[in-house]
C-alpha cells in the first residue's frame, strides 16, 4: 500500500472521529437553541461548546479505558482535536449562517435538517486537509494512535 494511501485513511478515520463529536455537539446544540428559541449568536455558542465536549469525551473515553490519568487524557485530547474540531466549527457554522433561513427555521423545518448535514459535510472536508497535515507530521490523531499502539504492546508484555 502506498503511503499516501495510508495517510490519508488515517486522516479520514480522524476526521470522521471528529465529524461525530462535532455532529453530536452541534445538533444537541442548535435543536436546545432553536427550541429555546435563542438568538443565532447564543445557538451558536451552545453548538460550539458542545461540539468540542463532545470531540474532546470521545477522544477521552478509550484513553481513560486504558487507565490513562483523566488530566493526561484531556491533554492528548485537547492535543489531538483542538485544531481539527475548530476548523470544522467554522466551516460548519459558516454555512449554517450563509444558507438563507436555516438558523430560524423551527425543528420541524426541512430547511433546518438538509442545512445541518450538508453543514457538517463540508465541514469535514474542510478539516481532512488539516488532519492528514498534522498526522503526517505525527501530530493530532497521530499521538492518540501511537498511544493505543503503546498502551496495546504493553499489554502484550504482561
């Protein structure tokens, strides 16, 4: 297999880890703005905050299965995520202000569910570029992954 081959299946399979924290975040996000009736701007907020909870937990959770110290997870988490959930953020919530009525359309709303997804989409293609980069430099998911490699050898050493 090529290299780039496999670099790039790493980059996707971190982009798509991302892809659902953010998802998760985001939705939870703008369904309690929407139904709260918040502004754009504090829907958004929620949305953000959550979506990097839930990036960040997601990340965390294997890694605190394997005993890993909860500060040193969120360490590698916060290592590993920050640059990719952000660029997803913005893209995600970029297209979600420029499409016309998708922020005040009602839960019930199509507009609300086809902007949401095709949002998310584009995000995650806007944040492949920034995963394969940072993989291919063993940054970002590339330390979360040299670390279940580690925890997994040790484990075989036992």
């Amino acid at each position: 297999m090529r290299p780039d081959a496999n670099l790039n299946r790493t980059a996707w399979s971190a982009t798509v880890h991302c892809l659902t924290g953010c998802a998760i975040g985001e939705v939870a996000g703008m369904v309690v703005g929407t139904w709260l009736s918040w502004s754009n701007a504090a829907t958004v907020v929620l949305s953000v905050a959550l979506a990097f909870f839930f990036g960040y937990a997601l990340t965390m959770r294997p890694l605190l299965a394997t005993g890993m110290a909860p500060r040193r997870a969120a360490a590698l988490a916060f290592a590993s995520d920050t640059a990719s959930i952000a660029t997803m953020e913005v893209v995600d919530n970029l297209v979600m202000l420029l499409i016309p009525g998708a922020m005040s359309a009602g839960l019930s709303s199509a507009t609300f569910w086809i902007s949401l997804p095709i949002s998310l989409a584009l995000a995650a293609f806007a944040a492949f570029p920034v995963n394969r980069w940072l993989i291919g430099r063993g940054m970002g998911h590339a330390a979360v992954h040299a670390m279940h490699e580690h925890r997994h050898h040790e484990g075989h050493k036992r």
